[in-house]
C-alpha cells in the first residue's frame, strides 16, 4: 500500500511512493549506497511511525526520531504514525486563549491563539527565525510544549538556535527535530511530519504545544526532488501537482481539541523565505491560503535599523495581512 515501509536486503529502509501495475517507485530513508540491481525488497506491513515519550523533551533528533545530540539514546514505550488525520470539526473548539509571543508589535496588534495556524513571512535575514525562537523562549513557565524543525537549514544556524536555547534554559521544554541541507530529500520531506507527531502526542495528552516549521518550501523543493526521480508529472515551477496537499495536511493538524479530548491544543507558526519579497510565488501563496494569518516581515525596514525585536520607541518591520482580522 502507498506508505508503506519496505526493507532491503541489506537493511535500507524506504517508503513506497508510486504504485503502478508493474512497477513500485520507493525513496530512500538513507543514502542506499549499499543498494545494487537485483538487490531483493521487502514489504514489510507497517507504515512509518516514530517512538514518542516525554524523554524527547530537551533532545535534538532527526526525521527518524533518532537523537543527533550526542546524549545517548532516548528511551519510548509509545509510538505514534509520523502521518495522521487533523481533527474533525467535531474534535475542536473555537480558539479562545492566547499564545503570548513576547512580541509586543504582535501580541498587541494581532494577539495569536492557541490552536491557530500564523505564517512568517519575509526574506532571508529578516528576522524569521529570531520572531520564532523569541516566541519559545517566552514559553518558559507557560506549560507549553515547543518543538522546532528545522529543514534544509544550515547545520552551523541551527546550532546557533539550539544553542540560544540552551543557554536561556529553554530546551527544558523543547525539542528540536533537524535535516539539514546535505540531508537525503527524503528525510527532509519527513521532518515537519515528524515534529508534529511528536506535538500530537503532548496535544492529546491535554497539554498546549507550539510547532516551528522553518521553513516549509524547503520542504517542497525536497518533495519535488523526489516526485521528479519518480517520474511524476511537473507543475508549475517543476513541483508535483500535490504539492500543496503536502502543506495543507500538516498544517490543518494544528488545532485546538473539544472538551471531550482534553482541550488540549497545537499551534502551528510556519515560516517561509521570499525572493525579494514576492509574496505571490507558488509556495508562499499556497501557505497563506492554508494559515489563518500572515505576519511580513519588511527587508526594507530591517535594513533601516528598525527590527521587531529590539525598538520600543519605532515601529517594527513587522507588517501584519489583513486577513488576520477578518
């Protein structure tokens, strides 16, 4: 079945993409070097699912669940399926608390709710990432579960994140889930999937979580990588025709749960670089549709000096969608 895992002989592992009459396209979790023609495959029955505990809590681990930290393995008697339907309208409640930024251009402005989807939105070195990791260091005392993925990034940035954290005592509450740009695209494609697995499962157990995607077309261009090696027809842009079902059901995961379930709840902060603050291009129009707001973050004023995180006395460079409002 599309999904499932398979294992090849040499104990690679993939995931069964394509299902055609004569042929199955299956991509890698690995760099498959091992892997020659006429090697035999497996299916193995189970589609891909990660352990999840508590124990991952202060942890940085890859797509997999496997911890990159250095710290030993993590122990999990739980596991969860990495892909998973987002509540019903049934299973939610309308969004009713606030999730403090420590911003005040956005908390006073166009305060987010626990449980709702804000899109970050700018060009490189706008201040994304700083806006994001603010918001998880303003969590501390909050009980608010944070898990930040990183896709495709900089291995030595998202140090630098993991670092900031550490230092201000903001890992306590945190997980990091990181594939780096030399990551295989097909754990780059997996990564956000995997953080919000791991954010599902503090949300069902009554808990409040915050999931940073940073930055989601970066896991598009992964997808389209692998959509291109599988011979799927190209869209706009080169990317698959699915392409924005790729985002839509990660980010619809986000919610805040009905009484009946805990009211527990999972809000979803994607961030998303533009080229010279285009903001209709393929991949950033299709995450503005599927967020519920969208804060910009202005090169022009960044430039100027005036920054969202440090001026008290200007406004910041944040500028706010008015969609937000309605």
């Amino acid at each position: 079945m599309a999904g499932e895992l398979v294992e090849f002989e040499e104990g690679t592992i993939g995931i069964a993409l394509n299902l055609e009459s004569n042929n199955v396209g299956v991509v890698l979790m690995g760099d498959g070097l091992m892997i020659q023609e006429g090697s035999s495959v497996k299916a193995t029955g189970r589609i891909a699912q990660i352990p999840v505990s508590e124990a991952y809590l202060g942890r940085v681990i890859n797509a997999l669940a496997k911890p990159i930290d250095g710290r030993g393995e993590i122990s999990a008697s739980e596991s969860r399926l990495i892909e998973s339907p987002a509540p019903g309208i049934i299973s939610r409640r309308s969004v009713y608390e606030p999730l403090q930024t420590g911003l005040i251009a956005i908390d006073s402005m166009i305060p987010i709710g626990r449980g709702q989807r804000e899109l970050i939105i700018g060009d490189r070195q706008t201040g994304k990432t700083a806006v994001a990791t603010d918001t998880i260091l303003n969590q501390q005392g909050q009980n608010v579960i944070c898990v930040y993925v990183a896709i495709g990034q900089k291995a030595s940035s998202v140090a630098q994140v993991v670092t900031s954290l550490q230092e201000r005592g903001a890992m306590e509450y945190t997980i990091v889930v990181a594939e780096t740009a030399d990551s295989p695209a097909t754990l780059q494609y997996l990564a956000p999937y995997t953080g919000a697995a791991l954010a599902e499962y503090f949300m069902y157990r009554k808990q409040h979580t915050l999931i940073i995607y940073d930055d989601p077309s970066k896991q598009a261009q992964a997808y389209r990588q692998m959509s291109l090696l599988l011979r799927r027809p190209p869209g706009r842009e080169a990317y698959p025709g699915d392409v924005f079902y790729l985002h839509s059901r990660l980010l619809e995961r986000a919610a805040k749960l009905s009484s009946s379930l805990g009211e527990g709840s999972m809000t979803a902060l994607p961030i998303v670089e533009t080229q010279s603050g285009d903001v209709s291009a393929y991949i950033p129009t299709n995450v503005i549709s599927i967020t519920d707001g969208q804060i910009f973050l202005s090169a022009d004023l960044f430039n100027a000096g005036i920054s969202d995180l440090t001026s008290r006395t200007r406004p910041s460079n944040i500028r706010f969608c008015l969609s937000h409002f309605s």
